[in-house]
C-alpha cells in the first residue's frame, strides 16, 4: 500500500480577501476621521478670547477676597489694640493706686523699712561669702589630699628602697663577719663590722665596673663584626665588577 497523501493546497491571502469582500467594521474608518467637523479660524479665535476672559474673572475675584480679609484684618487689629490699651490705663491706675497708699503708710515705717532692707542684704552678703568660703575650702582641701597622697607614696617607694638595701648589706656584713670568724677568730668584732662594710662598699664599686667594662666590650664587637661585614660586601662587589669587565 502507499503512502497517504497529506499535501493541503495553498491558499493566497490576499486573493481571499478579494473574494470575500471588504469586511463590515463596526467602528469608524479613517475617511470617517478626516471628514470630521472642525470649527474654523474665526471660532477658535472666539474661544481663546473667552478663555481670556474666564481668568480675568478669577483675578477679579481673588482681588476681592483679599480686600475683603484685609479689612478684617485692620478691624481685628484695632480690637486687639484698644484691648491693650485698656488693660495697660487700668494697670496703670492700680499702680498710682499703691503708690499713695504705700507712701501714706512708709512715712510712718521709713525708719523700720531702711533697717529692716538693710539687715536684708547684710544676711544675703553673709550667705554669699559662706558658699564662697565654702568652695575655697573644698577646693583646697582636694588639692591637699592629691599632694598628700603623692608624697606619701613617694616616701613609701624610698622607704622600700632603703630596706631592701639595707637588708642586702646586713646579709653580706654576716656573712662576712661569719667568713672572718672561720679564718681569723682573734680580730675583735668592731674592727670586723667597719672592715665589711667597706669591703661591700669596693664589691659594689668592682661590679658596677664590671657591667660598664662588659657593656664597652660588646659594643666595641659588635663595631667590629659590622666592619667585617662591610669588608667582606665591598670586596664581593669588586670581585663582580671586574668580572663583568672581562666578559665585556
């Protein structure tokens, strides 16, 4: 049996479009469009006059408005202001008021009134020169305490510093004096304090001498290591350099 045949015959799409017809659009064509009704130069000159006119309208009325809250403005200001004034002629009259009321009865009282002022302020001054007092004292005393601790533990580090020496010389006049017993028990014990007591003064001497002379030597090595290291780099340049001429 042969293959079946499932070949479909072209169709052109604009030839199909031909036959059927022009299609029924439901809206407006572009004929439609062009052939709309448009108003001519003389109507829109009409509505740009009477837009002109619509905002002239509008400042108008905002124009009115602001007159209108300015006056409100002055007649609320002119209220405010009698009411000031008012209140200040009152405050006034209550014033002259105690004046003459005050004057009638301190002509009676003046005396008793300047002395009792002036005990016033003397108390307010005494109050015054307390507190500044008060803060002077404080204020030295706080500085007191700060040397006072500052001394204190300075003379504390010397007195730590003093035993300490004085306990390494106790220990080596003993042990001295014990040495001196061993060898030479018929010196008398005076003659032997003073003895090793200057002798640990010159071992305190020799040792510092000690450390200055071992300090000396190390630097004076260390001098010469650095020279010999210098030497030998120089003499490894100079060995380079002649060979790089050679082969030049």
């Amino acid at each position: 049996m042969g293959k079946r045949d499932n070949r479909v015959a072209y169709m052109n799409p604009i030839a199909m479009a031909r036959w059927r017809g022009p299609s029924q659009s439901a809206g407006p064509t572009i004929q439609d469009y062009l052939n709309r009704p448009r108003p001519t130069w003389e109507e829109v000159k009409k509505q740009l006059e009477n837009k002109k006119k619509g905002s002239k309208a509008l400042a108008e009325f905002e124009e009115k408005m602001n007159e209108n809250w300015k006056k409100e403005l002055e007649k609320s200001r002119e209220k405010l202001l009698s009411g000031n004034e008012s209140s200040s002629k009152k405050r006034e009259r209550k014033k002259k008021k105690k004046k003459k009321s005050c004057q009638s009865s301190s002509s009676s009282s003046s005396s008793s009134d300047s002395s009792s002022s002036s005990s016033d302020s003397e108390d307010e001054e005494k109050k015054q020169g307390k507190k500044r007092k008060k803060k002077k004292n404080r204020a030295y005393k706080s500085s007191e305490s700060s040397t006072c601790e500052s001394e204190s533990e300075s003379k504390e580090s010397v007195k730590k510093k003093k035993s300490k020496d004085e306990t390494e010389k106790e220990k080596y006049i003993k042990s001295l004096s014990k040495k001196r017993k061993k060898t030479y028990p018929e010196d008398k014990p005076l003659s032997s304090e003073l003895s090793s007591e200057s002798d640990y003064e010159e071992e305190m001497q020799a040792k510092k001498k000690r450390k200055r002379d071992d300090r000396e030597k190390a630097t004076e090595k260390a001098k010469k290591k650095k020279k010999k290291q210098h030497k030998k780099h120089s003499k490894k340049k100079k060995k380079k350099s002649g060979s790089s001429h050679k082969s030049g």
